[in-house]
C-alpha cells in the first residue's frame, strides 16, 4: 500500500469478481461483497492521503475472447425482475456514490466501448434479434438487448444526482 503515495489519486477496473459470482449481482451477493472491497480501498487511500476515485461498469462478460471463458459473467442486470433497465449499472452508480470525494467529484466508466468485455455503454440499436441468449456458451444464458442509448441515458441521469450536471450547465450559460 505504501507505494500507492506516489499517485495522486487511484481507482480500479473491471470488478467482476471470482466464480461465485456468475450470475444476476443482487442474488450472488456481488455488490455486497465489492462495497466492502471498495470500502476497504477507499480507507487504504485516504489513510495515505491519496484521492479514491469509484468506478462505474454496466456488467462484464469476456467469453468471447479466446482463454478467458472462465471468468464470471457480471449480468448486465442485477436480477431477473429488471431486464433491459441497466440495473446493474445503475447500482455500481449507488454504490460509487457513498465513496465519492466531494473535493473531486469524480466517478470512472468502464467502459465507453470496450466490446470484448462485454463493458461497452456505447450505444447499441434494437433489432428484431433481441432479446437474445444464444449462442449461451457466449451469453452465460442472460439477455442481451439492443439497447439504443439506454446507457448514455443512465449517466446523464447520475451525472445529475452527483452535482456535474449543475455546474455544467451552469459554465455553459457564461457564468465562471
């Protein structure tokens, strides 16, 4: 940990989390597991004065790549009952939020258009091929929707429940 003081502020990336995880993150225990991890991180941070930036990721899904089939697929909803909703996003958002440093005002995405991660909130158009989970050695069996700009939507929608909408906005009608 010491080493982390040569950095000004530090985060993480991809929290897919082991096995144990694999499957729909509210009925895994996934989320409460990683706030304790993220927890953990955060006071490791601070307690060396550095900066703790939360990340953010819509799920994670790496089948599709060659050698990394046995990682957990993080759906990209939380549970059965909210398909298609960007669940599983929006609750990275509500966990990211408790560890947010006011001072910054900072949260991470993962990712903008990382596809082979399955990390992608880039838009995506809805066809008549969606909902799909096949073929399921890829899918790990969930659904996969053309979700147009569901995604660009959930952050403009946390973005403004942070405060950066606010000042945006305000910079924008000439104000310092």
């Amino acid at each position: 940990p010491q080493r982390l003081r040569s950095f000004d502020a530090v985060t993480y990336h991809d929290m897919q989390g082991s096995l144990q995880y694999d499957g729909y993150p509210l009925l895994t225990g996934f989320f409460k597991d990683m706030e304790s991890t993220i927890s953990d991180y955060k006071t490791t941070a601070d307690s060396l004065g550095v900066r703790f930036i939360p990340a953010v990721m819509p799920g994670f899904n790496d089948r599709g790549l060659p050698a990394n089939g046995q990682h957990a697929i993080l759906a990209r909803e939380a549970s059965v009952e909210t398909e298609n909703t960007g669940a599983t996003y929006r609750t990275f958002f509500q966990m990211a939020r408790k560890f947010l440093d006011p001072a910054v005002n900072v949260m991470m995405i993962t990712s903008f258009n990382e596809w082979s991660d399955d990390t992608q909130i880039e838009p995506v158009v809805s066809s008549y091929l969606t909902p799909c989970k096949h073929p399921a050695e890829l899918t790990g069996g969930y659904n996969y929707y053309g979700y147009n700009d569901l995604y660009l939507n959930i952050t403009r929608e946390e973005k403004a429940q942070t405060g950066h909408g606010a000042a945006a906005s305000h910079r924008q009608q000439g104000a310092p």
